[in-house]
C-alpha cells in the first residue's frame, strides 16, 4: 500500500510514531482476511498457549491425576461409568486370546494350539508377582487405572529373579505399577530424560527411571529411582499430541461439568429432605395486636404429629407452613442434559451412564451400535499397547524355556501370532440377530469360526461339545434339534407331506 502524504511528512518528523501507525494498519488488515474466531473481543477472550503436549502435562498431570481419582471414589456416576466402559472394552473374563499359529504355507498348526491353550491357561491364573489378581482381573484394573489416571505400566520379569516364584511353569510374571512410581518431576536434558522417560534422539524410550517404594507409602520419605529398560516396561497412555510421553485422564475435559453436576444434585437433595420435613413458621401480624408482655416466653418449637392442635398461638399470630417448591420438576432434564455432554468424552452412551434405557428397539439398537465403536478403538488400544506385547512375549518366553515345542520351519514370531476379540456387542433382540448370523454362515459371508470366537468361544472345542451332546442323547434316547438323523426324518416326513394326495373328505373339511 502506497503511503499517503501525512504518512511521508510523518517518518521524517516522528518515525517511531509512524512505524506504530504502519504495524496497526496491516494489523488491521490481517485481521479482516483471517479467521473471526481467532479474535479477541470483550466477550470472548483468547486462548494461551501451553506449548507442547509434554509442558502441558508437567504442569497439570498430577492434579488432574488426583481430581480423577477423586471422582472415582466420590462420585456415584463416574465410578459407574467406568465400570461400565472397562466392562464393554475388557469384560469379565478378559479380551479372548485366539491363537494363530500358521507354518510357511499359511496353515493354522493345530497341535501348537493345542499346546499353547493350557500354557496361557494355567498362566492366567496367576500372571503377576502378588498372586492376587489372575489375567482377566489383571485386565480390568489395568484399564482402569489407564481411563481414570491417564496411564499405567507394567514391568516384564523374565526367567531367574532373586526371590521371586513365577506362578506357572513359564518364567514370565508382571508387576502392576501406578503412573506415580514413574517421577513425572524427573527431568535431566543431559541424559535426555522427560518426564521420568529416557529417550534416544528420535523420540523412542530407551528406559524408565521407577520409584522402588511408592512415594505415597507412609514410611515413604525419600524413595530411590532405579533405571529399567524400555524392553522391560509395557506403557500404556492416553495422549492427544504429538510427541506427548505421559498420559492424561480421559476424564479431563468432563472435570467442571461434573463438579457443578455434583453441587447441583447436592442443594437439590438438601432442598428435598427440607420439603420432606415439614416446617412452619408464626406470623405476628398486626404489631398493635401483638403485647411482647403477654407472648409466651417459653420455647415454641414444635414437632409435627397427626391431629395436632396449635393453642400456644396468641392475639395476632398465625401460623403458616413452608413451601420449597420441591421436588423440582426441572431436575431431570437438566440432569440428563449434563449427562449427555459427560458420556462424550468418557466414550460411553448416555444410556449407559445415565442408566436411562427409555426409547424404541430401533434407538437403542443405533446408539449401542454406534457406540460400540468407540468401545473398540479403547479395546484395540489396550490390546496394542498392553496384550499383544504380553501375549508375544508369553509365547517367546515359553519357546526359550521348552514349555513349547515348535515343529521344524515355524518360528516364534509365528507362534505368537493371535486374534484378539474384545466383548461382542450385546443382543437386543436375541431372536432377530442369531438369525442374521446364521443367514451369514450359510451365505459364505462369515465364518463360523468367527461367529463362535466373537462370542467368547472356540470352534474345535464348541464343536467337539456338540459332538459329545449329540452321542451322550443318543444313547439316552433324547432327541436335539441339531440331530442330523432328526434332521433328515423331518426333512422325509415333510416331503411325504408333500407329495400325499389330497381327497375329497380332505377338501371338504378344508
């Protein structure tokens, strides 16, 4: 833009006042092609920026951690909704671990499932240092502890360690460890440590630096750190950034929400209970009625009672009773309101947090079905950060030790191949959707195999069962719909049907 005439007489008598005019006019300029929202007005004010993902965590991790911990133990909702996401993504026998081995040739191998069932088995009964959890309960306060606090980790102990006894035949246990035995505070650039995670200069962790004693432990003073190799330690997070180490709660965005929730139903039970305790007051009246000689001096609280007289009243004083309005009709709505903007980020249904199950079989069925979506991106991130490394390691710890006997030509890396199956999605209407998988079988568009493990299950053993039912009713003399021999005389006896002429008589009576 050319400058006008004031503007050249004024950078030779005031330059800085006309440099000052020149920034404020492509200021102005700038802002009329940019975005409005970027804008800071009276009533909108601009965000700040944090910098990265990493200070952003150093400045608010521990206190976010603590608030989510806090909910969980005071707040019937958010301790609800958390059991109820850990038991749509985990469920209560755990995500079902369907081995795959295969040979060169792409072939499942049979015989290594059949040795590795019983190894993972036995394992899962006992899989961590305490003996106090098993595989699937494992599972459950790993998830957890990673929605409320953000994160967790676990430490791999493998083969001989001092003083430890692994619980099954495989040399293969783990160490639960809270996100607080990880330093957040722990930060050395010279050793390129952020956060208590020590990192080579691509960004990868190369260990961790662990607290051996719990720093909230009571004869906790000043614990020691020990450094472990990331080849050892299982993270597992939630972040949101790039390059972000530590986790944050997904419970984060929802924390003003749900205070103000909290409060709100709290004066509202308050305003209940008084509404519920009936109470009155007395009115004086006219003040030239009312002699403070004569006015009792006793004291005059009263307790309600059926068929109870007031005649303590004197000359001018009524009594009135007192209405709070309550219950409050407007309650629920709002509550459900709230609610719904809650279940968002906790990647639940409204249904489900709010325990509000009112709507058609076509709504719930679209909600379920939509939110199990978000169901099985948590699952699959617990299963890619936190089960199949265990499982993996699992297989390779039980080849090295000779528990598992491969056939010549397959590898480890093959054995430890697997399926992980979350829990299915539930059935609304039972009848209508094994209908529809049994028209998918017999259209070739799903296996049956799949069909039995997304239930929990395993063809071979599911079959085998049937097998034994079907051979144990025979030689009672009870007869099962899957029976082929009932099968085929009811197919014989409907086509005799069939082809039975019909007579006269037949047509008269019909």
């Amino acid at each position: 833009m050319k400058p006008s005439a004031f503007d050249r007489v004024l950078m030779q008598l005031a330059p800085g006042w006309a440099a000052a005019r020149a920034r404020s006019r492509m200021r102005a300029m700038a802002y009329g092609q940019a975005y409005e929202a970027a804008e800071t007005t009276h009533l909108r004010r601009q965000s700040r920026e944090m910098g990265s993902g990493n200070n952003v965590v150093q400045m608010t991790g521990t206190r976010l951690r603590n608030q989510a911990r806090h909910l969980d133990r005071n707040h019937d909702i958010i301790s609800g909704g958390l059991s109820s996401v850990i038991q749509n993504i985990i469920g209560p026998a755990g995500i079902n671990v369907v081995p795959t081995p295969r040979d060169a040739e792409g072939n499942i191998l049979e015989g290594v499932v059949d040795q590795i069932m019983p190894l993972y088995a036995a394992w899962s009964k006992r899989p961590e240092v305490t003996w106090m959890h098993d595989w699937a309960s494992c599972q459950r306060l790993l998830g957890r502890t990673w929605l409320r606090d953000g994160e967790c980790f676990v430490q791999e102990l493998r083969g001989s360690v001092p003083y430890l006894e692994h619980g099954s035949a495989v040399p293969f246990s783990l160490e639960l460890l809270e996100p607080d035995l990880v330093p957040l505070e722990l930060d050395d650039r010279a050793r390129r440590i952020t956060q208590g995670v020590e990192r080579n200069a691509w960004g990868r962790p190369v260990a961790y630096h662990v607290y051996r004693q719990h720093p909230g432990d009571p004869d906790s003073y000043v614990p020691e750190t020990k450094r472990v190799s990331a080849d050892l330690i299982r993270h597992l997070r939630t972040v949101d950034r790039i390059g972000q180490v530590r986790g944050i709660s997904i419970l984060a965005s929802t924390f003003t929400r749900i205070e103000d929730l909290k409060d709100y139903e709290e004066s509202e039970r308050i305003a209940a209970k008084i509404a519920a305790s009936m109470a009155a007051v007395i009115i004086k009246g006219d003040p030239t009625m009312y002699d403070p000689e004569t006015a009792p001096k006793a004291d005059r609280r009263m307790r309600f009672q059926p068929g109870m007289v007031f005649d303590n009243l004197v000359s001018g004083e009524d009594v009135k009773s007192i209405d709070s309005q309550r219950p409050n009709p407007n309650l629920e709505p709002y509550r459900n309101g709230q609610l719904r903007a809650i279940a968002a980020p906790m990647r639940i249904s409204f249904s489900t947090l709010a325990k509000n199950y009112n709507g058609t079989y076509s709504a719930q069925r679209q909600e379920l079905v939509e939110q199990y979506g978000a169901y099985g991106v948590l699952a699959y991130e617990f299963v890619s950060q936190m089960l199949r490394p265990v499982y993996e390691r699992f297989v390779h710890i039980a080849v090295a030790s000779g528990e598992l006997i491969l056939p010549p030509g397959v590898t480890p890396q093959s054995a430890a191949s697997a399926d992980y199956l979350p829990p299915p999605m539930p059935w609304i209407n039972p009848v209508h959707e094994a209908q529809a998988l049994r028209t998918m079988v017999r259209s070739g568009f799903k296996s049956a195999t799949a069909v039995i493990a997304e239930r929990g299950g395993r063809m071979y053993d599911t079959f085998e069962q049937i097998e034994h039912e079907r051979r144990w009713a025979r030689e009672l003399g009870i007869v099962l719909d899957t029976d082929p021999a009932l099968v085929a005389d009811s197919g014989t006896a409907q086509q005799n049907q069939v082809a039975k002429p019909t007579s006269a008589s037949d047509e008269d009576t019909q």
